[in-house]
C-alpha cells in the first residue's frame, strides 16, 4: 500500500474526486473494506502493483462511479516496523511503486504540485503547473526537496570556488532545517519532536530514493512528495 502522505483524511463522508487522480483522497488498504461487486466492477487489485495498489483501486473505483467513504469510528490495528531497518525498506518500497500508479492514471506531462499549509478536502497538493509533454516530470515542492536542492547548490558554489556564495548558500540551507523539524517539535517538544524528525528524515530519503528510482524504470523523472 501507499501511506496517505499525499492526503489527510479527518472528515467523516464521502471523499471528492480529484483532477489528478493520483493525489486525490484514498483509503489505504491496511484498513478498508469493499464491496464485492464493486471490486469485481473495478477489475479487482492490479497485481504489478507491489504497493500502491489502495489507491489504484480506489481510483478506478472512483471511474466506474463508486463512492468511497471515510468512517472516523471504524477502527483498525495495524502493526508498525520495529526497526530502522524495517522502517528504511517499507519507505523505500512505497516510493518504488508511486511512479507506476501515477503513470498508469495520469498522461505523460510536466507537472509540478505544491504543499498545501492547509489540506483542502483532504488533498494536501495542489497543482501549480501541468503542460502535457513526451516525457513524464512529476515534481513536489516540499521542504525535504528545497532543503537538499540548497545543500547540493550549495556544495557546487564551494567547489568553484565561490566562497562568498557558498557562505550565503550555508546560510540558506541552515535555514531551511528548522522548517523541516518544526512539524515535530511545535507538537511534540524538543528532544522528542527533534527524535522524530530524524526517523522521519530516514524515511523520507528511503521514499524518495525508492521513488526515483522507480521513475527512472517507468521513464519518467519523479520527484516525490515526503512524510512531512
């Protein structure tokens, strides 16, 4: 399966249908029933979907004119790695497979989402550009991304020898850490949110080095979106 972290389900009702159909709201399948005739309707799990098959399903659910709907009350336990390890290799398996569902339901194009503050009906993306284009560039502006692309600028300006920009460079990439951990400190303190930001930065690199790769096997460049 694929984690929500491309929506926030919090309302109980019926999810919206997106433009984009693989950023629309979906219910993850660690904790979702269907009906019968709606999966045989649907074509059942696509089985070249190693993750990523919840929201795959849910899409096409959602073509043939399913409803999907979020119940708060329903409660599912669900057990999560123990381990960094374990933690690094589910990440990196969603990621892998987050370029083929968004290929097979999306036409090839440039397209570039932004980080919503708010999430507005769950979605928390919204599309800043699309142009349709031979080849596929899906690209999420999130801290995780502004931060490296810093860092990595960065580096090159030291490495010409540009002392006085690398300076600025440093200063800037320094400045993007704290957005980066504050989700995680404002809502669980220092040490611990300072804790929890580092096991969310060894997922967020697992998914996105897992996503680029899987890009690069679908032949698209796929930048992904991250945990924060």
């Amino acid at each position: 399966m694929i984690i929500q972290i491309l929506s926030n389900l919090r309302e109980e009702g019926y999810l919206d249908r997106s433009y984009h159909p693989a950023v629309a709201p979906f219910l993850a399948g660690a904790n979702v029933a269907f009906r019968r005739t709606a999966l045989n309707n649907a074509g059942g799990f696509d089985p070249n979907c190693v993750t990523g098959e919840d929201c795959d399903l849910c899409v096409r659910l959602s073509k043939e004119q399913w409803e999907l709907y979020m119940r708060r009350s329903a409660i599912v336990s669900h057990s999560n790695p123990t381990s960094l390890r374990h933690l690094m290799r589910q990440w990196y398996g969603y990621g892998r497979y987050h370029p083929y569902v968004f290929s097979k339901h999306n036409a090839p194009a440039v397209e570039i989402f932004r980080q919503l503050r708010h999430p507005i009906r769950g979605e928390r993306y919204a599309c800043l550009f699309y142009r349709l284009f031979p080849m596929a560039v899906v690209v999420f502006l999130t801290p995780f991304l502004l931060l490296h692309l810093a860092a990595v600028v960065t580096l090159a300006l030291w490495l010409l020898g540009w002392t006085t920009a690398g300076y600025l460079g440093l200063i800037a990439t320094g400045s993007l850490v704290p957005a980066y951990v504050w989700p995680d400190i404002k809502r669980f303190g220092f040490l611990r949110g300072s804790a929890l930001a580092a096991i969310r930065y060894i997922a967020d690199f697992a998914l996105f080095v897992g996503a680029f790769i899987g890009g690069l096997h679908q032949r698209m460049l796929y930048v992904s979106a991250t945990v924060d």
